[in-house]
C-alpha cells in the first residue's frame, strides 16, 4: 500500500478537453490514461475561465506516492516506467495535446513534501517541490502543548498553541494555494 497524496488541480479550457481530462484521470481502460489516481472528484466551474476558455474545473482526490509519480513523466514515474505500453501521459502532454492550462498543488504528510505544477499555453511550467509536514495533538497523550512542544519543539519553529486554534493538527511548509486562474 502507498502513501496517500492528496491533491487539488484547476484546469481550464473547453468543455470537451475537460471531459477528456477527467477520462485520463479516472479511466485506465482509456488511452491515455494517469497512473494510481484513486480518487478525482469534479467540480465545474470554479472560477470564471475568461481568455476565451469555455470553463475553469477543479478536481479534488488523492494518488499513490506523488503527483509526479502518477502524474509527470520522468524518474520514479508511471508514465516513464509503463511508457513503452502506449498507454501514459503527463499533465504536461495532456495540457499541450487538449490546450489545456493545468495548475496542481498537493500535500503528502507521510513523508513530508508538497508539490506545485504548472501549465500555461504560454509556455510557462512550475515543477517545484517543497518540505511539508502535519503535526497532530492528541491530548490524551499530550494534555498540554508543553508537552507536546516538549516533543515536537514547535516553539523554535514558530508554532504556538494558538496556531492550533479548534484544529487537532497544524501544517508547517507547504504551499500556500494562490491558484494562477
């Protein structure tokens, strides 16, 4: 069994390269297909597309490993592993074969990374990687944040009590989601 990844991913353009999108990303009967996305739930227009684009869609779910694992072509891929079967593609050929624009940020607290992708028609592409972690209080077993400082050392990294608010966890890293549309 993997570790999960989540992620959330904007793609705007038209209705029909949308629909194919979410074909890739949910039918591996389909060619081309992603790899190991378990989960990509849909929701239509989340943002006015404007630039001529039909619509701006948001998928939401979770895959094995990373998103560039599932996702992106090259070492430690799907798409470069299982390529010789003609069934893979990347969210970079995707965006360029339907003219889409593709924007992905993810998080996989398991072994603490974050992930931000870009596509854009004009050539613009993000592939960055950052540390990410999710610290969890269990107050049974930390009845104070003392005690869970103690542990963690969340104070020398800028985390306090009130960071936790009526959460039981806090995210330290990452990105923050400042979609590009």
């Amino acid at each position: 069994m993997p570790n999960y990844c989540n992620y959330a991913m904007r793609v705007k353009g038209s209705h029909e390269a949308i629909d194919e999108m979410e074909k890739r990303l949910t039918d591996y009967d389909h060619t081309p297909h992603f790899w190991r996305v378990f989960e990509a739930d849909r929701t239509d227009d989340v943002a006015p597309a404007g630039d001529g684009a039909d619509m701006v869609t948001e998928f939401n779910g979770y895959c094995a490993w990373s998103v560039h694992t599932c996702m992106n072509e090259g070492p430690a891929s799907y798409a470069t592993d299982f390529a010789d079967q003609g069934k893979s593609t990347s969210l970079a050929k995707t965006a360029k074969d339907l003219g889409l624009e593709i924007e992905v940020f993810s998080e996989e607290p398991g072994i603490g990374f974050a992930e931000h992708y870009l596509y854009l028609n004009d050539g613009t592409a993000i592939e960055d990687e950052t540390e990410f972690e999710e610290v969890w209080w269990d107050r049974d077993e930390y009845e104070t944040f003392a005690d869970l400082d103690a542990e963690y050392g969340l104070t020398a990294r800028g985390i306090t009590e009130e960071k936790f608010g009526d959460e039981d966890y806090v995210s330290i890293g990452g990105y923050e989601w400042d979609w590009a549309f």
